[in-house]
C-alpha cells in the first residue's frame, strides 16, 4: 500500500469509527470491496426513509417551476432535457441554489457543443474530454448530490442501508484524492483506476 492509500484508509477508519486490519486491507481492490468492507463494520439501522427518493422529489420540485410537465420528470431522462440549452451554466447555478445542494461542476461539454470530444495537437488526439453531465441520468444526479453532501444528509450513526454507504463512500474518496463523484463508480479499481498509490 502507497501513501495515498493508506491515507485514505485512515480518513475511512476514521470517519466510520472502524478499525479495518492489514489483511482485510490487502482485500480491497475496487470501490465496492471499500463499500463491503465497511458494511460489515458498520451497524445498519433500516429505515422507511428513502434518500435517492426524498433527492430526486427537491429536483423536480425545481424542474416543475420551470414549467417542465410532471410526466416528464423521470429517473431515466437525461439532466439536458431539464436545461436550459443557451443558459446552462445559469440553470444549474440555480439549481443548485433552489436545492442548496453542491452539484458536480460541468463540463466544457456541457456548455459548448462545439468543442471536439478530443483535445488534439498538431492533429494528434492528446486527450479525451470528460462526459457532459447533461448527457447523464436524473438518477446520476440524484446518486452524485448524495455522494457530494453525505455529511449533511447521511447521520454516520442512522445509515440505514447500502446504498446511503455506498454514497458516503464515494464521497469520502472523492475529497480524499480529489477525483470529482460523476467520475467513481463502485466498479472502478482504487490503484489502477482512480489512481490512488
């Protein structure tokens, strides 16, 4: 284990009040095996509130003053549909103010259409831009907002399910390494692909 990992390991340890041992450490290679790992340290406290429910009826509280038709606003649209084409970058600043929740940063994608997919020099393909976020799922949306503001809407003490974990996780990884939520998911490697040493 790097630096970087055992730094995380302890920001993990931590903030979930756990201790995880050197074997199970050596265990952990994605995202979700981090997710298992504190599962079953963690006690689990079920309960009829549903998170990703109670996030995505405040966002579509904000579309429908839009004037957005209710039958509309589903899990499976893409966060374009909701914007604003010519004023992006100003529908989601608003957003994020009606909500008072921190929302992923956009894109170049997001605002320009005409930027190319890749960035190139001299004609050669450097790099590849990041995925626009609109072209991503309300669900994402709702999945990143949790991710990003775990602190003030998951009690460390009352989680009560997998998936509110598995939220906090990846924003506990997020503010440790830097990598934004929209760009970690539960299948990704912590060495190889979110480059944590």
């Amino acid at each position: 284990m790097g630096l970087d990992s055992v730094e995380l390991l302890m920001d993990v340890e931590d903030h979930f009040e756990i201790t995880i041992t050197d074997s199970e450490a050596e265990k952990i290679v994605t995202v979700n095996d981090f997710v298992e790992c504190v599962y079953q340290k963690v006690e689990i406290k079920p309960s009829n509130r549903c998170l990703s429910q109670i996030i995505f009826y405040r966002l579509k509280t904000c579309f429908l003053k839009k004037n957005i038709p209710k039958e509309n606003i589903h899990p499976s649209k893409k966060m374009i549909t909701f914007l604003d084409q010519n004023s992006i970058k100003e529908d989601w600043s608003q957003l994020s103010k009606e909500t008072r929740f921190k929302l992923p940063e956009l894109v170049r994608l997001d605002h320009d259409q005409h930027a190319s997919e890749n960035v190139k020099f001299m004609g050669i393909k450097v790099y590849g831009r990041k995925k626009p976020l609109t072209q991503s799922t309300l669900k994402n949306l709702v999945d990143w907002v949790i991710a990003l503001n775990y602190k003030e809407l998951v009690n460390i003490h009352e989680i009560s399910n997998r998936y509110e974990l598995e939220r906090m996780m990846i924003g506990l990884i997020s503010e440790n390494i830097g990598i934004p939520v929209n760009e970690i998911s539960l299948n990704h490697a912590i060495v190889e692909d979110l480059g944590v040493d």
